[in-house]
C-alpha cells in the first residue's frame, strides 16, 4: 500500500461534523487524516507535533477561535495550508480567515468532491475558495488594513500584471493559459514570480492583494 501524500488534521468543535469530514476524507487514497482537534488550542498543539499537509479549520470554536488559531499557526511559521470550513460566509469572515494566513476557504454545504479537490489544491500550493465567497470577496472594493502592505505593480512584468489581474477574477490556470495563449506551466511560472514579487503567501493572497490594487492603472 502507497503511503498518503497528503496528511490532514481536522479543527470542528462539532464531534459529527468533525468525525464525518474525517471519514470522507480517509476514504482518498491520497489522503490520511492524522489528527483531530474539538477546539483551536488543541488544533495549534496537533499541527505543532504532527507537521500535516492541511488543516481543515473550523472558525466558530471554543478557547481559540478557527481565525486566532490560523493566525497564531502562521506567525509561528508553520508549514501546514490551512482550510477555513464554516457555515458562514459572511465577507468579514474571509477577509479576517485570508489576512490571518489561509489558503482557503469553503462552506460546509459544498460538495463532497468540492472538498477533496480544494484539500489537494491547497496541499499542492495552489488556493480553494468557494465560488460564491469569490465573487463577493472579488467585488468587494474595501481597503484591506495591513501596515506596509502596499501593492507595488511596478515590479511585475507586462505579462505577470496581466496574469495577475486574471487571478484576481477567480480564472484557473487553464483558463488563463487559453485566454493568453500561453502553456499551464508558463501561467504557474508567471503566478509563482509574482507572489515572489508581490510578497503574497499563496494564490489566494494575490486575490486579496487585488482589492488594495488595480492591476490596469499606469504605473
């Protein structure tokens, strides 16, 4: 038997909820959930010792909530990409779950395949939001308050500014790939330099960085 490339820890303080998401995803060959926390004190203390892939993370928890738990975990360094899962999906909530380090973050009514599939794309690097809380956090216009976080486009290329304003539409890389005429692995080589660039964690950081900047100003 193949050993699971993706390790999971599960934060809900909801033991169905929590054991049920732990059992949809054991059921992926590639996947292995090691872990399983009721609270954020116990998730920060899991993802410490066990060093997963991904941490599905609850928000509304006791003690320490899913966004203080994320923060604390990213200040420190960690390495895992966490998973913001919640039944709410109010603006506020992601932009605080995205400011604090996620790399995502879904609803827990979405798909049982929609939940694999952002598990892996966050565990490969890449970014999972739901497509409905994209849209909003897309046309949101607010200001995102992070000192000294200033976009400067004026690093990136013609090309990376253009990529870089399709990301922050939600378009994949197979989408930008076409609408540009351009190979995946070109469009992941433009996305990876400009996180290089811009500063920004992951994927879905460009997305937030978006709302602070208009890819299309002169420069």
């Amino acid at each position: 038997m193949s050993t699971p490339e993706i390790t999971v820890i599960v934060a809900d303080d909801h033991e169905l909820v929590r054991d049920g998401i732990a059992a949809l995803l054991s059921a992926e060959q590639d996947i292995e959930v090691v872990g399983t926390a009721a609270d954020g004190v116990e998730a920060i203390g899991l993802v410490q010792s066990l060093h997963p892939t991904v941490v599905l993370m609850d928000i509304q928890m006791p003690d320490i909530d899913g966004i203080q738990a994320t923060r604390q975990l990213c200040a420190a360094g960690t390495t895992a990409k966490i998973l913001i899962l919640t039944t709410f999906g109010a603006d506020d909530n992601v932009l605080a779950a995205l400011r604090a380090g996620a790399s995502g973050f879904l609803l827990k009514d979405s798909p049982r395949l929609a939940l694999v599939a952002a598990v892996r794309a966050v565990a490969s690097g890449d970014a999972a939001l739901d497509p409905a809380v994209l849209e909003r956090l897309v046309r949101q216009q607010g200001p995102l308050d992070r000192p000294g976080a200033a976009v400067d486009l004026g690093r990136l290329s013609p090309r990376e500014a253009e990529v870089f304003r399709l990301v922050s539409q939600g378009a994949t890389n197979d989408e930008i790939a076409r609408l540009l005429f351009i190979s995946e692995t070109t469009v992941k080589t433009h996305i990876a330099r400009t996180q290089a660039k811009l500063g920004a964690r992951d994927r879905i950081h460009l997305v937030v960085m978006a709302n602070r900047a208009d890819p299309d100003r002169p420069q």
